[in-house]
C-alpha cells in the first residue's frame, strides 16, 4: 500500500515542471478530502454525540439504594450540586444559543444569547488564570535552570 | 452518598439481571453440551490443585462484535476462590490452542477479571482456550471452550445512532446547499469578527502597508489549518481588489503548496491572476518557536497594517498577538484551540470563537450554497438543544416522579447519542 | 533566624520580607503612576516579572497543601489497585515544559512502585525519553535500587506517529513497541507477560500538556479500549480536560498545584518519604508571588484605562 | 479537466473515509492514510526547503537588506541537514540513530536548537505579564465576566486565596476560593466548554460537507494553468 503514499508524494512534486505542475493538486485534493471525511465522523461523534449525552443528567436528585439495607429511597443532591447541574445545562444550551446563525440576536433569543456569551467569557477567564499558572511555571523553571544548574546560585 | 454510588432503583432490574445471568448460564452450558465428545472427558485437572482452589466456570467464547474478523471475547465466572481481601486467587492464565496444535500462553490477568480479548486472530483458524486459576498454592483448570473462529462482520450495527443523527445533519447541511442553490433566500446573523475583514483590507490599502496571514502551525490534516485557507480563499480575493501586498509565513510545506493555489485563484476570481506571485507565500520551518521567531521578525520589520491568525494556535498565540498589536496592526483572530482564545479575546481587535471559525468563509463568500451549510449546521444546534432541554427534563422528572414513560424516554435519548 | 508564619507558610528567613518589600514597593510605584495617569513602559513590566520570579527563587518558602478530589481521585485509584497490577506511564512533553510536569511524573511514579505495581513507560514526544531518564535516575536509582528493569518496570522508548501510535497499541502493543528501549525482545520481557494491548492495563496515566497528549490518549486508547485514564497535564490545558472528568477521565493533576496536592498527600501517606525532594511544593512560592503581581497588574492596568476613560469624558 | 479530477478525488476519499466507520472489513482506512500523509508530506518539504534556501540564496545574492540574516539561516539549514544526513561524528556507522550520543546532530540538538526553542517559549511568561497590564481590561461587561473568572482562578490556585476565606464558617465553605475555583472549573467552565466543543462539532461537519462536495474548492487554484 506503501506505492500509493510514495507516488501521491512524487506527483506532488511535479509542481516544479511549470508545464505540468496542475497535477500536483491531486495529492493537495486527496489529502484534503482525507481530512474532511476522517475528521467529519471523528468530531462529530467525540464532540457533538458525546457533549450532548454528557449533559443529560437528572438536576435535583435521584434514587440511591442504602448499602445496608439495600431499600432504595429518593436522595436530593446537596444544594451545591443542584446549582452546579443547573448551570452547565442552562450554560450549554445558552452558549449553544449564542452560535446560531440564523435568527438575529434580539429579544429572549438575543437575552439568552448574551447569557451565553457570559458563560463562554467564564471559561475564557478560567482558561487565562490557569494559563498564567503554566507560563509562569515555566519562566521559574527557566531561572531556576539559570541561577541553579547554571550559575549555581541556589542550594 | 456521591452521585456515583447512585443505583437503579427500578425493581425489573433485579429479575432482568437474573434472566441475563440465567441465559448466560444457559447458553454457556449448551455450549459445552455440544463440545462434550470432543472436550469434556479430556479435561486436564492439575491434581494438586483440586484440593487447594476451584477453576473458574461457565467460560464462554464468543465472536467480538463489529470488527473485521480479528477477535473473539472470552468471559467466565470467576473461581468461586477469587474474593477481594482474602484473596487466595493471585490471577488467572488465558491458554489458547490454535487448529488444534501446542498451548500458548496469551494473557495473564490478575485477580477478579472475568473476561478477555484475543486480539488479531485469522478468521480461516479454529480457537480454543481455557484459563487456569492461580494460587500460592497450586493451580486449577478451567474446562475448555468448544473450537470457533472470530467472524468478520460487513456493518457495524453499534454505530447505528451515530450514522442516523450524522445522517440527519448532513442531511439537513446538504438539503439547505440543495435549497440555497435552487434560489431560496437565507438569512444569517452579522458575525462581528468577519464585518472587520474587509475595513481591515481597507485600512491596509490606506496605510499602504502588507497583510499578514498566519494559518496556525499545523498541517494540512489538521480541519483548522483547512477552515484558514478556505478563508484565506476570500481575503485573496479582496486583496487583489485593493490591491495591497500579502505575506503569508508558513510552518509547513504542503501548506506552502495550497495557499499558493488559494491566493492564485483568489486573484483569478478578481480578474488579476497577473498580480499573483509565488513569493506571497514562503515556508520558514516546522519547528514552532522557530517559526514564531521568524513571524515575529516580519512583524517587526514590516510593520504589517492587519494580522489574520487564523487556524490551530498553540503556546505561540499570545507571543504573536502582543507583537502585531505593539506594531499596531489590525488583529482578526480565531481558532477552535479553546485554551488559546482568552488571549485572542485580550490582545486581538475581533475574534472567531471555535464554531465561528469554520463558519467564517461560507460568511465571506456570501454565496447561497455555503450559507445554506450554515443553516444545516443550525440545525445540528437545534437538535443538540432540543435533546438537552429534553434530556434533562426526562432525567430530572424520571427520577422525581419515577413515571416509566420518562425512564424510557430518557433510555432513547441517552441510547440515541451513544456513539460507541 | 526568625522563623515564623505568615500567610500560614513556615518562613525560613529574613529574606521572604525583604522579597516581598522589594516587590511591594515596586508595585506601589506602579500604582502610584497609574493613579497619575502615566503608562509605564513594556520593557519596566518585562523586568519586573523577572525581578518577581527570580527573587523567590533564592529564598524557601514551603506550604502545606489539600488534596482537591480530581487529585485524590488519582492518588485513590493507584492506592485501591492490588499491587502488581500494570500501570502505564506515557511521557508526552518536552524539557520546555518539564518544570511543570515532571515533578508529576516522579511523583507517580514513586507512587506507584511503592504500591508495588509494574510500571511500563513509554513516550510520545522524541523528547520525553530525556526526561524519562530523569525519573528512572532520581525516582527508581535513588529510591528503589532493588526494583529491576523488565521486571518491575520496563522502558518502551519514544515512538514517532503521535495519535497513530495510540491507535495502534489500543488493540496491539507489539507491533508498535516489537522491543524496549534496550532491544530487549517484547515477548521476553517477563513484566509484559499477558500484556497485549492497553486493554490490558489496569491504569493509564499521560503526563503531558501539548498535542498529542492526556486528550489523545482519553479519545484513542481510554474510551475505545475501555481502560482507566488518568493524567498530569500543564495548568494551561486543564481547563479543558474538565467536560471529560468524571466518566472519561479519572483523575487529572493540574500544573503545579495539582502536582502539589499530590506531593503533599504521598508524604502524608508515606511518611517514609518525608525527606523525598518536592519540586512542585518548593515552585508553589515563586508561583505564588508571581500570581500576586499579574493580579496586582490586571488592577493597575484597569485604573490607569478608567482614569482614562473618565479623561476622555470629560474632554 | 485540471479542477474535475482533483474534485472527484476529494469526494470519492471523503465519503469513502466518512463511510469506512461504519464497515468494519474497512475500518483501517483512516490508519493508512496517516502514513500515506507523512509520506506526502515528505515530499512536500523538498518544495518547502527548496522555496527557503531560494528566498533566502536571492537575499543574500541581491543584498537587500537585513542579509546578513540570510547567512545564518542558510548556514544553520546546511550544516544541520548535512549533520542529519551524512551522520557526522556520529559513533557508529552511517546505519546508527541520527541522535545518537556524541553525533554532531546531537551536540547542536542539544546545545543550540533545544536551548533556543525553550527560551522562546520561556518568554510567554513576558507577554502574559505585558498583556495583563495593557489588554486585560474591563471594557465591558463580558470583559469583566473574564476578568473577575480569571481572579478567582489564579487567587484559589495559591495558598494566599485560602488564608484570605479562612474566615468564613463551615457553612459557606463553598464561598470560600479555593472551593470556588473549583466550582468555576467544574461548572461554568464546563459549560461553556461544552457548548464551544459541540460547536465546533458541527462546524467541522459542515465545513467538511462543504470542502467535500466541492462548494468550497479556492485550494484547488485557478481554473487556468
């Protein structure tokens, strides 16, 4: 199978004969339509399929049975839990929300929109503060290599 | 007690595993029934073991569904010795005899596992197998499993939620090219991010300063980089009719190759195709920070007016977008790397966020067939919300009330987005 | 020397309030210029977040630290396997973003061997095997002499394919990894006896923080193969393992502070190791200052735009 | 004839990889094309090298400015290249690992390449500090959303944001910000990194869609030569 990588390779580099360089776009075509069906299946099932199903959950409670007796009986989630279950689902649908393209941000759709826009600017300012962790890690890593291993500074 | 402790409460349950449990035993039984002739007489029973542990029991062989013929699953019960803490099982042997010939040790499992997958088997060969039971003391032999070959399946029926809900959507996205084409008129909301582009281009023809457009660092299969070029694909069009210059730094070679046939037909398609040349596009190297080096280079010694980042950003985001912005260019970011977008958002003019990435040259173009798809893609919005909202509503009222109707709507909408 | 508590942090000397006098009153400065109105130069903040980190550097300061659940979740699942099981360790990143993970990975690792389990290690950045080198030189030479290669644990070495390699091992490991990283043949490792694929390990932990990484493994090997995933990743790629937390993903070691929390429990846990270094709870000072001063940035930066923008108002 | 071919390429491999999850007898499809890819892409590079020594031999011929650069790239390029190719210093015979020990390859590996990759990247910390002075600011209200979010992380992840809470009573722990953080991790965030993620889900579908029925087709160049 090896022959068919090895000649889409070679046909790629036919784009230095000006003459017949065109052909080159056949490698170009083969590797794009790859992609987009490889990746089409891939994202839709990991993102869209499993997000959704991650996000049906029951929000107040459930049914739990009693290790010792083995009677099963209606539990409530404790209040933390409830508001966390409540906020991602109100979270996700609203962010959803904020991604449509065919109808105008206005009225309830545009308030919900805006809720959205709210929770993707949370996530935002939580991908931040951890980010400014890792990149600050990274610079005492680098001065600890300076001042320590290096110049032997430190300890 | 946590969530994850939570049980079904539903009484069938309790009847409905011991009617899996008697069927399996049931079944497995028949099957040693049938292989009896050949197989039950000769069991081989390590003799010191008989006193010390028991083999497990009820193994069963069966073909691992959905594959191409290349595993088969062995389950049993595990030895009636194997109980956590006491502990007198140390693990299990899996033995495997191949068209009759020489056992072969295949696996060696430690204690409480009940099944095992044999792997990259041929479907023309005959397989069987028994697992030995191990002990400090001794060990003990499973019975062994009639001969079968794993079988090779032409559909995976375990995907059938996701080809229908695919099916669906895809449907929709090429119902709505279909309808767009046909003439239907289709209305799709501002995307602030993608209004800028062509006053960006403009403020670059005024400034009489390049564009620099950066695709992200990966390759060609990666969907990103493809989302970028496909937009590089209408500013080139727009940069030829202003006729401002166009730098394009690349990190890969195939990149260098594709962006160079975009620009190329996005100048043809301005009616300029003479304005085009190679040099508009050069490929620096695949390393990432020698690469940011070099970008950043250019930024700073051409003074670029505006600064596409569009397509897979790393660590290198915010090192690029500070440069363009102490250079004072015009930044329109975006990119579907969510850990990357807070600094767009911070440093950059406009940004795409995720979705509006993929959806931003169907926006450009403005031609009906690519916003068609955008329709189709709300669509797929529409669903992922409606099942949710239902979802959530099935779930939350099944377990308040315990009404069978909301069990088993919540079973089909869960079932309906398991994708294996 | 004075050894007191502030903030709830032993200090070992003077030096602590002469860093923290220094940064304050540099940040005084700052705030008294943004109060008047006066940007500061890039340059002055560049120096500043370097004087910020460097100083702490030269001084200790240590903290206790309490485990989170997504950490203790790690920490329970290799305590609650039956030693011997097969623990996999993958060293996906590079010595670029070592300060950050590495002391995970040691820390895991010393974990595990503990528990007695085999450890198989593996990596998919070229680079990773320098720094598995590390942890096999500071982790198994200097704490576990009598723990043997092949037996104990085993080094499978780096191989090149990213996602491809995972998509392979998930059904086959041999024909990925056909020896270790010292030629010894697959098949004659005794450790990886009855050890086929990754289905049949009982843990997978990825430590890592670019592509591929903990992500990869959770989408190629975790979910497909059905096998426990668990990982240390660098601070900026958490956030986003969070949607597979709790069902996909086990457990996760955040950045530093994760590696922390995990530090502190294992000592905790194992006083035999009291004296065992920790890199990560050592990095949490300077960490800790570094924070203080990018806050203290956000806030001066947003007086001097309000001042600002009253300024335009009023003009 | 110069866009049909290449488009019929583009739908037949599409649907063929879209509908290979479905057929197992098929199932590798998507595992070979990774290799056929790297394959592809190693030719490519020669069109990728050639096209920087070319911009970069012409700047240094032509004495435009800054070429002094030139020579360094070009001087790296070479030397690298012929360190990697022709195994110099390597110990052993030409077969041996490119990075083995005591090679030239290694030596400016390790000396030169790895230490100049993680200095650039150790300058990330620079910019954040830099970006947090000029570009966090709150603008607005979804700007002020990100900031206080980012606040309550990098506060909850030092023991500083404990201490300053430790006041509070047992019942309002979750108050307190570490506890908080977490809750933004686990909820919020969550959420809004779902609803980015199935976003994206569907953008990619669609953009697939697109590129594989050909409505999207500007990489396939100009109509002409």
């Amino acid at each position: 199978m090896l022959w068919v990588g090895a000649t889409l390779g070679f046909l790629m580099l036919l784009r230095l004969i000006p003459k017949i360089g065109w052909i080159s776009r056949w490698p170009l075509s083969f590797i794009v339509g790859c992609t987009a069906g490889l990746y089409l299946i891939n994202y839709f099932s990991s993102n869209m399929m499993r997000q959704v199903q991650d996000t049906i959950m029951p929000l107040f409670g459930a049914w739990l049975a009693d290790p010792t007796t083995g009677q099963t009986a209606f539990s409530a989630f404790p209040a933390y839990d409830v508001v966390g279950n409540v906020v991602v689902a109100v979270g996700t649908f609203a962010g959803l929300v904020y991604f449509f393209f065919s109808k105008e941000h206005k009225g309830a759709f545009g308030a919900t929109a805006r809720v959205g826009i709210f929770f993707l600017m949370i996530t935002f300012g939580a991908s931040f503060g951890y980010t400014v962790m890792s990149r600050m890690s990274l610079l005492i890593g680098r001065i600890d290599f300076l001042f320590g291993d290096w110049l032997g500074m430190i300890r | 007690m946590t969530k994850h402790q939570r049980k079904d409460r539903h009484s069938r349950v309790g009847p409905a595993t011991l009617l899996i449990t008697v069927s399996v035993f049931f079944t497995a039984s028949l099957s040693l029934a049938q292989s009896e002739p050949t197989v039950s007489d000769s069991v081989p029973v390590d003799s010191q073991a008989v006193a010390s542990i028991a083999p497990v029991t009820s193994l069963i062989v069966e073909d691992f569904k959905y594959d191409d013929g290349e595993k088969l699953l062995l389950s049993w019960i595990p030895s009636i010795d194997d109980v956590p803490e006491v502990g007198r099982i140390t693990g299990y042997e899996v033995y495997r005899i191949t068209d009759g010939g020489e056992p072969e040790k295949i696996g060696d499992l430690v204690a409480g596992k009940n099944s095992y997958e044999d792997d990259g088997l041929s479907r023309e060969s005959q397989y069987q197998y028994y697992v030995v039971a191990l002990s400090d003391g001794g060990s003990a032999m499973s019975v062994m499993t009639a001969p079968s070959s794993p079988e090779r399946e032409w559909i995976n029926f375990g995907r059938t939620n996701l080809f229908l809900v695919a099916l669906i959507i895809g449907g929709a996205i090429i119902f709505f090219i279909g309808s767009a084409r046909r003439g239907k008129k289709l209305f799709v909301r501002k995307i602030a991010g993608l209004e800028a582009v062509d006053e960006a281009i403009g403020r670059a023809t005024e400034m009489g300063r390049p564009i620099l457009f950066i695709p992200g660092i990966r390759d060609m299969d990666d969907v990103q980089t493809l989302a970028a070029l496909t937009i590089l694909g209408r500013v080139a069009e727009q940069v030829a009719n202003y006729d401002v210059q166009i730098r394009m730094p690349v990190s890969r070679s195939l990149v260098m190759t594709a962006a160079r046939e975009t620009i190329k037909a996005g100048f043809q398609t301005a009616g300029r195709p003479d304005a085009y040349n190679d040099d508009m596009v050069n490929y620096v190297t695949d390393e990432q920070f020698g690469y940011v080096a070099a970008v950043d280079g250019v930024m700073v010694r051409e003074k670029p007016a505006t600064v596409f980042l569009l397509g897979a950003f790393f660590a290198e985001s915010l090192i690029l977008a500070e440069t363009g912005n102490s250079v004072g260019a015009i930044q329109i970011a975006g990119t579907a790397r969510p850990a990357q977008l807070p600094f767009f958002v911070a440093a950059c003019d406009f940004t795409l966020i995720g979705e509006e990435l993929f959806a931003a040259s169907a926006y450009l173009s403005g031609e009906p067939k690519a916003l068609g798809s955008l329709k189709g893609q709300d669509v797929g919005k529409g669903i992922a919300m409606a099942a949710i909202l239902i979802g959530v509503a099935s779930a939350t009222l099944a377990e308040l009330t315990g009404w069978g109707a909301m069990t088993s709507l919540l079973e089909i909408m869960k079932g309906l987005f398991s994708s294996q | 020397m004075w050894n007191g508590h502030i903030w709830g942090m032993k200090v070992h000397n003077l030096g602590v309030i002469l860093v923290l006098l220094v940064i304050g009153s540099g940040l005084l400065w700052l705030l008294a210029r943004a109060l008047r109105g006066k940007e500061v130069d890039r340059r002055v903040i560049f120096a500043f977040i370097f004087v910020s980190v460097a100083a702490p550097l030269l001084i200790t300061m240590t903290f206790t630290f309490r485990a989170t659940p997504i950490v203790e979740a790690v920490f329970d699942k290799i305590e609650s396997l039956p030693p011997g099981s097969h623990v996999l360790i993958s060293y996906d990143f590079d010595p670029a973003m070592a300060p950050e993970v590495q002391p995970m990975a040691n820390v895991l690792t010393r974990h595990a061997l503990v528990r007695n389990h085999k450890v198989i290690f593996m990596c998919l950045f070229a680079t990773g095997q320098g720094q598995l080198n590390v942890t096999l030189r500071d982790v198994i030479a200097a704490d576990f002499p009598d723990k043997l290669d092949g037996i104990d644990y085993v080094n499978l070495g780096y191989k090149a394919g990213n996602e491809g390699v995972l998509n392979v091992i998930v059904s086959d490991f041999k024909k990925m990894f056909p020896t270790d990283v010292n030629t010894v043949p697959f098949d004659s490792i005794e450790l990886l006896d009855g050890i086929k694929s990754c289905k049949d390990l009982d843990l997978v932990i990825s430590i890592g923080g670019g592509l591929p990484g903990l992500k990869e493994w959770i989408l190629f090997v975790g979910d497909p193969g059905g096998v426990p995933t668990a990982g240390g990743v660098a601070a900026v790629v958490a956030p986003q393992l969070y949607p597979y937390y709790p069902r996909q993903l086990l457990g996760l070691l955040g950045g530093v502070k994760g590696a922390a929390e995990y530090e502190s429990h294992f000592r905790e846990r194992y006083p035999q190791f009291d004296d065992m270094p920790t890199p990560a709870i050592i990095m949490m000072g300077p960490q800790t200052i570094a924070h203080i001063v990018i806050m203290s940035f956000i806030v001066i930066g947003n007086i001097l735009y309000f001042r600002e923008r009253r300024k335009g108002r009023r003009v | 004839m110069r866009r049909e071919i290449p488009l019929a390429i583009t739908i037949f491999v599409g649907f063929l990889l879209i509908f290979s999850v479905f057929f197992p007898p098929v199932e590798d499809l998507g595992e070979n094309f990774s290799l056929f890819f790297d394959i592809i892409a190693v030719f490519a590079f020669f069109l990728g090298g050639g096209n920087l020594v070319r911009i970069h031999g012409k700047k240094l011929l032509k004495r435009k400015p800054d070429w002094a650069f030139s020579i360094v790239t070009l001087v790296g390029f070479f030397l690298m290249l012929a360190a990697g190719l022709f195994k110099i210093g390597n110990p052993g015979d030409i077969s041996s690992n490119v990075t083995a020990e005591g090679s030239l390859f290694a030596i400016m590996y390790d000396n030169i390449f790895k230490p100049l990759g993680a200095t650039m990247y150790a300058l990330l910390a620079f910019f954040v500090a830099s970006a947090s002075y000029r570009a966090f600011r709150a603008k607005n209200r979804e700007a002020t959303i990100l900031l206080s979010a980012a606040f309550v992380i990098l506060l909850g992840s030092t023991p500083l944001g404990a201490l300053l809470t430790s006041w509070m009573p047992d019942s309002l722990s979750i108050l307190e910000i570490p506890n908080l953080a977490v809750w933004i991790l686990s909820s919020p965030n969550l959420a809004g990194q779902r609803a980015i993620i199935i976003g994206i889900g569907l953008g990619v579908v669609s953009m697939s869609l697109r590129l594989i029925l050909g409505v999207e087709r500007s990489y396939l160049g100009d109509e002409g030569a």
